[in-house]
C-alpha cells in the first residue's frame, strides 16, 4: 500500500528557496505590487474584500508558473481575476470574521473620542465589561481564528485557481485533506507565520528599506512552500495553469 505524503517542512522550505535564490529580486517586486495593491485597497474595507482573493489566487499563479519553469511576469498576479468569483468566496471565509471583529474593536475607542457615547453608571458597567468580551473575541477571531483557517484551507486556493473548483468544494476538498495530518499542517502554518514576522520584524530595524524586501520575499518563500505542499498531495502539472498562459 502506498504510504500517503508527509509534511516536510524543513524540504519544502530549501527547495522553496532553491527555486527562489537565482531570481529572488523579481519574487520581491512581485510580493511589494501584491502587499501594495492590498494596502491601497485596505484604505478603504469593501475593496480589500473585492480584490484579495483574486490577487492571492493571481499570486499562486505567478509562484506556480516559477516553480515548474513556465515563463512567469509580475503581471501574472492579476490573472487571479479569471476566477474571480471562487477565489474572493475563499478569501472573505478566511478574511471577513476578523475583519469585522477588528471594526468593532475600533469603534469601542472611536465612539467615545467623538462624544457619541458617554455611558454611566449601570450602563458604564455593561460596556466595560462588553470591551473585556470584546478582548477576548478578538484574540480568538483575530490570532486563532486566521491560523486555523489557513492550515485547514491550505489547498483551498490553488484547487480553485489550477483544478476549477468551486469555493465550497475546495473547502471541504482541503479539510478532508489535511485533518489527518492536523497538527504537522498547524505547525507548517504557524512556520510560515513565524518566517513572516521575523523578516517583518527585522526589516522594520533596518529604516523600513528592509521591510519592503524581506517580507515580500519571506511572504512568497511560504507561499512557495504551499505550492510544494500542494504538488505533494494533490499535483501540479504544466496543465493546470493552461488558463493563465495567455
């Protein structure tokens, strides 16, 4: 009986970077035009929603064509657009709870700069001890919540961009997949997390020049290592990207 595949962490992040090392100047201009096409669309919340699953999904596409040699141009990013529909479900199942739980967290310090809220007694009570709820939503459904949701949906996105899937059958496609193997996936998603704050983190020390480098870069090393992943467990074949060659 064929043995099912592993988590690899360790192999998937060396041969991720591997394929990155001899272009990694052209992965890093692709990951700024995504973080700042998502940064202009987040001013204002309904168009980061809109446009965030098309342009994760044209990410995937991009990194794809990279890893099995097809030529590949940073443009490449918005023909997540050609599904745009399934792409934008997955991203706002991932993206849309925390979203509103962070709104509520802003209106609990903006209403009372604004005067429109001024409680007191019984009232001042409830409120405080709502915020402390509040708090405590937020840790679950801005921390918890957002890692959970993408180890599971780990091979949503690529099975909507190269296999056609419809959003809600993707879902349950990749959390058939990857519960066998929940907490390996847990800790390939928190490495990925980790990767990514770190390079954040010390590109802020070096006067924020570096953060435009090292996240972009460390950003598309992780989501490289999905495409790893999911060609591990799923496939992935020159075929799958026929819809975005032209």
């Amino acid at each position: 009986m064929e043995r099912p595949p592993q988590v690899r962490i360790g192999d998937w992040f060396n041969e991720a970077w591997k394929s990155i090392q001899p272009v990694w100047l052209e992965y890093v201009l692709a990951g700024i035009v995504y973080v700042l096409v998502m940064m202009i669309a987040g001013l204002c919340l309904i168009p980061v929603l809109i446009v965030g699953g098309p342009l994760t999904g044209g990410l995937y596409v991009y990194l794809a064509k990279r890893l099995l040699g097809q030529p590949a141009q940073v443009g490449d990013i918005f023909k997540g657009f050609r599904r745009f529909g399934d792409s934008t479900v997955l991203f706002l199942v991932v993206a849309l709870i925390p979203v509103l739980v962070f709104g509520l967290l802003i209106l609990t310090y903006v209403l009372p700069l604004l005067g429109a809220l001024e409680p007191t007694g019984i009232l001042a009570t409830l409120l405080s001890i709502g915020a402390c709820f509040l708090w405590c939503l937020s840790f679950l459904f801005l921390i918890v919540y957002p890692v959970v949701a993408q180890t599971f949906l780990v091979f949503a996105m690529p099975l909507v961009m190269f296999r056609g899937m419809k959003a809600m059958d993707a879902i349950r496609t990749s959390i058939g997949m990857v519960r066998p193997q929940f907490l390996q996936f847990l800790l390939f998603t928190l490495a990925g997390f980790l990767l990514i704050g770190a390079a954040g983190s010390i590109g802020s020390l070096l006067l924020c020049v570096g953060y435009f480098i090292l996240t972009p870069l460390a950003m598309t090393v992780f989501y490289t290592m999905q495409l790893l992943a999911y060609r591990d467990f799923v496939g992935l074949t020159e075929q799958d990207l026929a819809l975005y060659t032209g």
